[in-house]
C-alpha cells in the first residue's frame, strides 16, 4: 500500500483469490481507516475471484470517496459489469500518478521509486525488502 497525505493506492497482482482473502479483508481495513480517496491499481492483475469481489464492495460503500481503479483486466471488467459494482467505483484506463507516495520519489508509471514488482495477491509496493513467498504483503506504510 502506498499512503500520501491525500490518497491511498493499494496494489494488486498476478491470481487474486479466496488464498488471499484475510490479507486482503486486511489491506481494504487498513485503507478504509484512513480515510483518503483510494486507488487501487489492478494492472498486473490477472484472476479475481468472487471473495476478492466482496472485498471490493466493501471498500466501494464504506468509503467516503468513490474508489478509482487502475486499468482492470477484461476478467475483472466483466465481473464490475454482471454484478453492477461499475456503478459505485470509477475505471480509469490510465494511471493517474501518485504524488507524494512515502516510501520514495514517485516513478513516472504511479509507483515508489525501488517498490518491488508486484507478485500474486496484495503487494505491499512500498516495501524495501520486498515481497514474501506467498507473495502476500499488507503492511500499512
């Protein structure tokens, strides 16, 4: 998760499923105790299922700002589409950028500069030692 005064990104990829359902309930807690408008970038995603689907809910009305999310893939357009959350967040095709971000000098594509590439499930992007095995992190910046 990337934290600035103003905004939130939480940071999504490879297969995002009911393994990674706690670390995600998690990280969409952690976001919503800070009440900033949120981003999540869903670029390198590539599998949601319906538990990562519930999570997104959650986050979508319990925030106080409509989430943005950052280039989804077609999977989880479809999902937005039949379940009729594309209503309550915003797609963006593009990434926005995230000034700002702690955890270093924001790089042109929206990430800390020396953020690890994301692995399977919730990246921590602002983590220096990088991802674990699992490749599960959640830890608030």
């Amino acid at each position: 998760m990337l934290t600035s005064p103003t905004r939130t990104r939480l940071v999504l990829a490879g297969e995002l499923d009911i393994s990674h359902n706690r670390e995600l309930r998690e990280a969409v807690r952690s976001v919503l105790a800070l009440d900033l408008p949120v981003d999540v970038d869903m670029r390198n995603l590539t599998f949601m299922d319906s538990s990562a689907l519930a999570a997104f809910s959650r986050l979508a009305y319990r925030s106080s700002a409509r989430p943005r999310l950052i280039q989804p893939p077609d999977v989880v357009v479809f999902l937005l589409e039949v379940t009729a959350m594309g209503d309550v967040v915003e797609v963006l095709d593009h990434d926005p950028g995230f000034p700002g971000a702690t955890g270093g000098p924001e790089t042109g594509d929206g990430t800390a500069e020396g953020a690890p590439a994301a692995a399977d499930g919730v990246a921590d992007a602002a983590a220096a030692d990088g991802v674990p095995e699992d490749g599960v992190a959640t830890d608030a910046v």
